[in-house]
C-alpha cells in the first residue's frame, strides 16, 4: 500500500480512501467534489465513498465496547480504515487512518509506522470500516490498477499516434506539386 498524506487540515477521509483504492488524493477528492473534506469524515460518509472509490461493499462498525487503543486493537491481514480518538471520553481529537496487520497509514505522518512505534498509539478506536469480503477488495484493487494503466496508455498511445501523424519526420522531404 502506498502511503499517502493529506492534503487539507480535514482530509484524512480522502487520503485513507486514496491509500485503500491504490488512487491519488486528487483522484479520490475529484471523485465526489460536491462533499468537502469535513463532510467525507463521518463515518458513514466514508463508508460509502470507499464503496464508491473501491467498487467494493464495505461494512461499518463501532468500537465502543471494550475501549481498545491503537497498539492493542486485533486488526486483520487487510487493509481497514479506522477512526481514532485521542480519549475515550470526551475526545478532542480524531481521525480516520488506514491499518494493515501491524502496519499504520496515518495521513496526518510523512510515511507509514509499525503499531508499537506509531505515535498515535495510546488514542482509541472508535469506529472500523472494512470490505464485507477482502478478496474482493483485492480483486477489485486489480482490477482498477489494470483500468489505470489502460487508461495511461491509451492516452499516451493518442498522443504518439498524433505526434507522428500530424508532423512529417524531419528527414522526409515532403514535395509541393504545382
């Protein structure tokens, strides 16, 4: 997974949406830009944009009882986007990261962190959101990686074929007949 930072003092929702569907943070902000950063952090919000983005069905859940912090939380072999809080009661802070086994996305940090070195570590989970089925998750992340680069070349293959059509080489002498 590619690690990717915010963008935007709010945009942790669009950043963890980008690093699960393998997109840029543009791509996915482009991808409802009637919603704002602020907006896409609810968690329902999110839910549905990663459904959206990933064209996988993803569900939603609250983590409330038992209260467990980032580094004792039992995350899975797939990627989860998890909301975080910097107290169980009465929070103050918050936002949405991007886990896989032991390893945190977290768009508000430069790169990625192993749980027990990641300093959000003691802030609690509150809500997790995860593909209804990972494998699909993966086939879909296959499947829209292909699209992409179909997509790149197609783009670069007209753009060639437009280069060489529209100007002759230069070391063709093209003749003028009166």
């Amino acid at each position: 997974m590619k690690h990717i930072p915010k963008q935007e003092w709010l945009g942790c929702a669009i950043a963890s949406a980008a690093m699960v569907a393998d997109l840029t943070y543009d791509e996915v902000a482009a991808h409802w830009p009637d919603l704002d950063a602020a907006r896409l952090r609810g968690a329902k919000e999110l839910c549905s944009l990663l459904e959206s983005v990933t064209e996988t069905r993803w569900e939603l859940s609250q983590c409330w009882r038992p209260v467990k912090a980032v580094r004792a939380f039992p995350f899975p072999d797939w990627p989860v986007a998890v909301f975080i809080n910097d107290a169980a009661l009465r929070p103050h802070f918050g936002q949405w990261i991007v886990v896989r086994r032991e390893i945190v996305h977290d768009p508000s940090q430069p790169s990625a962190h192993i749980v027990s070195r990641y300093p959000l570590r003691d802030w609690v989970v509150t809500w997790i959101t995860q593909p209804m089925r990972p494998d699909e998750l993966a086939r879909s992340q296959v499947r829209l990686r292909r699209r992409a680069v179909r997509n790149a070349l197609r783009l670069l293959l007209t753009a060639d074929y437009r280069l060489h059509n529209e100007y002759p080489p230069a070391n063709r002498v093209v003749s003028r007949r009166s």
